[in-house]
C-alpha cells in the first residue's frame, strides 16, 4: 500500500511483522496440532491467541483460532473477537458482514435461537441442550451464557456503526436481548464471587448496587413477545417476572407436568437433582466473574453513548446505560488472567482517547481522559511495546495533549510494524489528520487522497475532505472536480456522514469554490470532530486571523463566527468566543440549509453560560433549546448526546 511501509494483503501478510515478541508465551506443536486439551489449556491458548493478535501476528491468531473452532467455545470466542476487531478497525462493508455472521454463528451454537414456549418446555422436560452432556465441565453452561451476551453485544456494536435510525432500533433490541442473558449471569457469578473470596474482595460496581436508577429493577416487567431472559435451566427462554422465583416457578412446572404425565416424575425428580452440583474451583469462579465483566462493562458503556432521541425506546426496553458501572467492569476484567483483559485495556483506551473527545463528554476539554489513557499505556509496556494497536493509541494520546510531532512518530512506527491492511489504513487516517491539525494542506491532502485509492471504507468522505484541502493551498480548479466527484461515490444517503458530505458537495456549486470557502470547511471538518484545541496555540491564532480578516458572507457567515468563536474559546477568551456564538446563531438561522451552525453555536454558548453561577439558568435555557427546538440538522444525534450530557451534568 502507497505509504502504508507495508502489504495490501487482506489477510496481513506473514504476521510476524514488528518484532511480536512482547511478552506472549509460544503457543506449543502439541497445541497447533489439536492433541486433546484440557478445559485450563484451552483457556491459556486462547489468552496466547489474543496475544499473537494484538502483537502483530493476526494471521498466526487466526489460524490458532481457527484450528480449534470446532473443539473449544473460548478459541470460537477468539475468533470472534479477532473478526470483530477487523470489522471496527476498516469500517469495510466486506469485514463487518463477515463478522456479523461469524456472530450469528455463535450465537446459534449457544442456544441463541432456542428461545420458543416449546423449546423452553423440552429444556425443562428433558434438560439444557447446551448442558446435555452429563461430562460436561462445571461452569460451562455460565460459560455459554456469558459468551452468547458477548456475541450480541458486539453484534451490537457493529449495527450502530451504520449510524442509522434503523440501525439504532436493531441495535437496541439486540442489547436488549443480551441484557437479559447478563443480568442472570452478572448476578449469579457475582454472588458465586463473593461466597467464595468474601465480600472484602476488590469487585465491580453494579447500576443496582451503587446506582439506584441507572438500570432499573423492573426491567424484568417490561415483557413483549420474543423477550427473553436466561433461566435456571440454564438456556434462553421467556423471562420471569423475577429473578429469585424463577427456580421455584421451573420447580413448578415440572411438578405440574410430572403429575400430567406420571411416568416422567422418576426422570423428572433425578434431572432436577443434577442441577445442584458442588461450588465450583476458585479460579474458574475468579476467571467467570472477569468473563462476565468485560462483555457486562461494554453492554453499559455502549448504553451510556446512546443518542438521547432513543431514550424513549431504550426505556420502552427497559434499558438505561451507567457509564461508571461500565468503567468499573472494563477495569475489574482488565486486570485478570482471562483471555479478556487485554481486550477490555483496548477498549478503555478507545473510550478515553476517542468516544471522550469525539462526543465531547468532558465539553470542550479534550485532554480530560489522557491521563488515565497514559497509565493504561504504561501498563501494557512490557507485554505490548510493538504492538501496531497499542502505538496507535500512544499517538492518540500524544495528539490529544497537542504534540503532534510525538504522535506522528507513534503512527508511523504502528504502520512500520503493521503486516495488517486495517491497521496501516487506521494509522494512516490518523497520520492524515495530524497534518491537517498542522494546516499542513499539501501533506494532508496527499494522505487522504492515498486512503481515497485504498480504503474502501467511506471513499466519500476521503475524496471531500481531499478537494478541501486542495482548495486550502490554492489549488481551486482542482478542489471544484474533487468535490464533483463526491456526489458519485456517495452510497447511503439515510448515512449521517455521507448526507453531511453530500450536501457540502451540492452547496459549493451554489456558492461557488475559492480558498476562502475552503478554509471553512477545512476548519469546519476540525470543529466537528472536536479537534480545534488539539492544534498548536500558533496555528489557532493564525485560523483566528484567518477568519477574521474574511469578507462576510452572508451564507457562511454564521458558520465563520462559529469557528472564530470556537478556536477563541480554547484560546481563554470566552467573552469573545460568546459574542461570536451570539452572532453566529443569529447568522446561522438565515441559513436553513445548514441548521446545523446555529444548533451548534447555541450549544457552545449554553456551556459557556452554565459555567458561572450567575448564567447557569440561561445557559440551561440554551441546552434545553437546542434540545427541544432544532431538529434535521447534520450530526443532529451527535450533538444530542453532548446536549444530553451537559444538562446531566448541571446542578
């Protein structure tokens, strides 16, 4: 690939790029040859694939994963979680269907589907077909219970990436599904954990515990049909209407039925005695409880981030996300043995370095999660120093403190010792946007034009923001056909990016292209994504002069006053910053076309305003107006989700 410093080979080349030693154990030829493998081994091979994994080598993970699919539910896992990663890290249709599938997969393998009357019934009858084998090990049907959740978080996960209503309201209901397997395990494992090492034991916070409101108690009322929840006999099932009676209504129905059908109530009475089995081995208790806490910490998080326009149904589910309980699982599972706890380092490094800045959930400071992202790092040294996915975020966090030079180094060096396509168009993206945050037009504009050739994610978007920087250093015939072009590679116009883009791109016909009206949108594209206070104080104070030294247009003249007053916010001026939002919602409305600028403004002016004791009711007018007043804007559920945020964060 065209800069990458590496193959455009889908299936990462030889994996063994970038010195992928760091601290994983050499997964043995017994192993890699399938000889029988105990339950304790199995849960270390899978620990050493996530390893390979994360350390360079994906193409050695995915054969150990592969090998022994079939064998062991924890290496099924691991390949679903090494399909997973592909499809968040490339954003491809092509990776994201495939593990959507591989998914569905598992989740059919673990009674996913097997939630009927009927099927309820025969597992009561005749017992768990996932637990049918009487060798079974102890805890594995728990096992299953916490993977099926796992599956359709992630499933989850991915349907929101389409970033659509319908997408949401999918999304929604597979949560609400998983939920309902996780509330039975969380609380049974959670119990299991504290009778074996005592209440004195460093656990997890949980919503219902710490949290009284978050995830409400009664969401075990809120039944429609299909709903589902994870019963004593241990396989999916129509809920109970509470949890500690659901032993006593199973109990129930077998005595009712043994008493219809006389000659099943020996079976009956020796099939229910099976289920008390003896408590089981510390260690599988501690690694269930770290298992249960990953996928249970990603399920609140996910939840929390939720645009508030879908509180309604999320409440209609019975759902609502903690955002702290999330964190406190994610860093229980973190610093366990289980397979795991490098995958939860990730994903707490993903929500400090880009869900905290991207949503603006700290407002306008975007630093507020490097820290923690910084001792996660320093942690992971030893074991992960070269791994490409860990060097990326070290250049998240060296981008988000301002050091674009550092993060450029962190980049180049996760391409360097990337075999993987994903990987090096993920770093390469970011090795674009820091030359953007430089004004560096000519450096950037090269970067995105490369990943326009190989990416085939959202070739859209790197084709519009391509022509803006050509029209930034002047090049203006040559910004007119690159956003000509963009029209054509637009595939989903019900896509909140690729609305947005398209009509940038219909707009400048109107308008008319000149470097002035590219530097709007170049900046535009640095607000948007909340990256104006990432750029070095001397590039904000030539972006200042820049905009103000620009003759009015009446068009784009609120959305000039809001970058002015943006970039003088973040230079400590707020006084300025709110005159320019003022004037730039008064502008912003003559221009419905882009309602988006003066939602936007409005927003701003209500944080500013809510920050001092004596403008917090009307900055709270601000935010409750932006709520409740402006609606089909761009990046309308984005904003929603700050809006929603800021008014839960005032006193």
């Amino acid at each position: 690939m065209c800069s990458a410093g590496g193959t455009s080979d889908t299936s990462g080349g030889d994996g063994k790029g970038g010195g992928g030693n760091g601290g994983e154990e050499e997964v043995s030829g017994d192993e890699r040859n399938g000889q029988s493998l105990g339950p304790e081994e199995y849960t270390r091979l899978a620990r050493d694939g996530i390893q390979l994994m994360l350390n360079n080598r994906f193409t050695e993970a995915e054969e150990l994963f592969r090998h022994h699919t079939q064998d062991n539910l924890h290496m099924a896992m691991g390949y679903c979680y090494l399909t997973f990663m592909n499809a968040v890290m490339s954003f491809e249709e092509e990776k994201v269907t495939h593990s959507m599938e591989t998914l569905r997969s598992m989740e059919r393998r673990c009674g996913g589907n097997d939630n009927g009357w009927l099927s309820s019934v025969r597992n009561i009858v005749l017992g768990s077909r996932n637990g049918q084998d009487q060798g079974e090990e102890p805890g594995s049907q728990l096992e299953q219970q916490v993977v099926l959740a796992d599956c359709q978080v992630l499933l989850a996960i991915l349907t929101f990436l389409q970033q659509e209503i319908g997408s949401y309201v999918k999304g929604g209901w597979v949560l609400r599904k998983a939920w309902k397997v996780y509330e039975h395990s969380y609380t049974k494992v959670k119990r299991m954990y504290k009778q074996t090492f005592g209440d004195a034991q460093d656990m997890p916070m949980t919503p219902k515990d710490e949290c009284p409101g978050s995830l409400q108690s009664s969401t075990d009322h809120l039944q429609s049909p299909g709903s589902w929840s994870v019963g004593s006999t241990g396989v999916p099932g129509p809920a109970p209407e509470e949890e500690n009676n659901s032993s006593h209504t199973t109990l129930g129905m077998r005595l009712s039925l043994s008493k219809s059908v006389p000659n099943l109530k020996g079976f009956l009475n020796s099939n229910h005695k099976h289920q008390h089995k003896k408590p089981l081995p510390p260690d599988m208790v501690a690694r269930l409880m770290a298992s249960v806490s990953f996928g249970y910490g990603l399920f609140q998080l996910c939840m929390s981030l939720l645009p508030p326009s879908l509180l309604r149904l999320v409440n209609v589910l019975g759902l609502q996300g903690d955002r702290l309980a999330g964190l406190s699982a994610l860093m229980f599972t973190r610093k366990s043995h289980d397979m795991r706890a490098p995958l939860a380092t990730l994903t707490l490094l993903w929500y400090h370095t880009i869900v905290r800045p991207f949503f603006a959930l700290d407002g306008s400071k975007v630093r507020a999660g490097v820290e923690a992202a910084h001792l996660l790092l320093q942690e992971a040294q030893q074991n992960y120093s070269q791994s490409a996915l860990f060097l990326f975020f070290r250049g998240r966090v060296h981008r988000l403190q301002g050091d674009i030079t550092a993060a450029l180094v962190a980049y180049r060096g996760a391409l360097q010792v990337s075999p993987q396509r994903e990987l090096q168009l993920l770093a390469l993206h970011e090795v674009a946007w820091c030359h953007l945050l430089q004004l560096n037009w000519v450096h950037a504009q090269g970067a995105f034009a490369n990943l326009k050739r190989e990416s085939r994610w959202s070739k859209s978007f790197y084709a519009y923001i391509s022509a803006v920087c050509l029209g930034a250093s002047g090049r203006e015939e040559d910004c007119q056909r690159g956003l000509q072009e963009v029209p054509s590679l637009v595939r989903r116009t019900n896509h909140a990016l690729e609305a947005f883009l398209l009509r940038r791109a219909l707009k400048s016909k109107s308008v008319g292209v000149n470097k002035n009206f590219c530097l709007l949108r170049a900046y535009e594209l640095l607000y948007l994504w909340n990256a104006l206070s990432s750029c070095s104080t001397q590039h904000r104070l030539q972006m200042v002069e820049e905009l103000r030294a620009m003759t009015p247009c009446e068009e784009l003249d609120g959305l000039r006053h809001l970058l002015l007053a943006a970039i003088l916010d973040t230079l400590s001026s707020p006084e300025d910053a709110m005159e320019h939002f003022r004037l730039s919602v008064q502008q912003g409305l003559h221009n419905p076309d882009e309602l988006c600028v003066p939602a936007f403004a409005l927003y701003e002016l209500g944080l500013l305003l809510a920050a001092s004791e004596e403008t917090l009711e009307e900055g709270r007018k601000c935010l409750e107006d932006v709520r409740d007043n402006y609606q089909g804007y761009d990046f309308e559920n984005r904003l929603n989700v700050r809006v929603h945020a800021a008014l839960r964060s005032l006193p």
